[in-house]
C-alpha cells in the first residue's frame, strides 16, 4: 500500500499540494496557449497538452512515495475498493483533491490577472462527451490498476492523459477534482457548472467498469484465490 508507513497530515498535505498544482497547469497553461495561439485551437490544445502531461508526470514520482499521488477522486475509490486504500483515506483524499483543485484553479486565474472564480460558460455537454469521459477514466484507470512497476506509473499515467487529450471529444478531464475546479474559470479549460454532474457520473462509471475488467484481465488466479488485488 504506498504511503502506508506515513502519517495521514503528510499524505493529505501531499494530495492537496499535488492537486493544486496540477489544477493550476492545466487551467493556467489552457490561459497562457489561448492568448499566444490567436485562435488557433489546435497549437492551444497541443500547448495544454504539453504543460499536463509534463507536470503529472513530474508531481507523479514526487509525491508518489508519500500519498500514491492519486489526485483523482476516482482513482481513490477504486483503490480503496481494491483494498489499499482505508475507508477513511476514501473519504478525506477526495476531500483535500477537489480543496486543491479549486484553490489551483483560483491561483491560475489570478496569475493570469482574471477574476479569482468566474462561472464557466463552455459548453461540454451532451451523449458524446459523456461516452468521452467514460473512455477516459476506464482507460486511466486500467494503467493505475495494471503497471507492474511502482516507477512505471509516472510516465504510464501521463502519456494516457497526454493522448487522451487528443482522442477524446471532451479532452480528458478523467477528475472530478479537476472538473469542479475547471468549472471556475471561464477560459480555454472551463466547464460549465450544468455539464459538472454529468460529466463526474460518467467518470464513477468508467471508473467502475475499469475495476471489474481489470479484475477479469489484470489480475492473476492465485491472487484472485487470495483474494488480493495486485496485477500480474
């Protein structure tokens, strides 16, 4: 169980700090590629690619050994489901992600010389978007749940998100931390307040078929027998 030889305040403070951050990127990078790209949607996404996927991989292997550096409401429940995680860590993780979150956002928007919260007024909404996200999370959570190596997952978790940004209709938000939070800026990784319900829902249900599949595929007979979680 990583983090487990830590104290619960140093693995709180450590998802917190690794949310903030990561919510702060991904909102102030979306500001930062809006305004340089002059309309140019493409080079915007590919700069708010760039910036996610290097500081998740980064805030990944730096609070890894401390939290698991979930950052994730939806990865902290399904760890939690796969036994490593207690059932108060599954209350309070998300807790002090989606804190985080809001206080990355709020930073982001004020560095930009915004607003510290406006309401987003982009549209994400919609059966595609909900079959986007639900692809999004599914395959997030297969790599939590599938590397084999403790490093692997730095890398593993960036590179899905990194090309989820691509493949999918709503650009992967895969949180719903980062949702609630990309829900108080009204800039090039917004949300509207409406589409946050939808989108968190389909997040637990690709979240949730993700833990059975890996179950049928990920996992070995002997520790299925054992009644163990871990991969292969």
């Amino acid at each position: 169980m990583a983090g487990a030889a830590v104290s619960l305040p140093r693995r709180l403070s450590a998802e917190s700090l690794g949310a903030m951050l990561l919510a702060a990127t991904v909102v102030g990078s979306g500001i930062m590629a809006e305004r340089l790209a002059d309309g140019n949607q493409a080079v915007a996404l590919l700069a708010n690619t760039v910036a996610t996927v290097a500081v998740l991989a980064t805030l990944i292997a730096l609070f890894g050994p401390l939290s698991g550096a979930h950052f994730n409401p939806a990865v902290s429940c399904v760890e939690a489901l796969r036994g490593r995680l207690t059932r108060r860590d599954a209350v309070t993780y998300p807790l002090v992600q989606i804190a985080g979150c809001w206080a990355g956002a709020v930073f982001a928007n004020l560095m930009f010389d915004l607003p510290a919260w406006q309401a987003s007024t982009h549209v994400r909404a919609g059966s595609a978007q909900i079959l986007a996200e639900c692809v999004a999370t599914f395959g997030l959570l297969l790599v939590v749940i599938g590397h084999r190596r403790p490093h692997g997952a730095s890398w593993m978790v960036a590179a899905w998100i990194g090309a989820a940004y691509w493949f999918t209709a709503s650009t992967s938000f895969a949180s719903p931390a980062i949702t609630i939070a990309r829900s108080l800026t009204d800039t090039f990784a917004g949300i509207r307040p409406v589409d946050v319900p939808g989108c968190i829902a389909a997040r637990g249900v690709g979240a949730l078929v993700a833990f059975g599949i890996a179950r049928l595929v990920l996992w070995s007979d002997r520790s299925a027998r054992r009644g163990t979680t871990e991969p292969r």
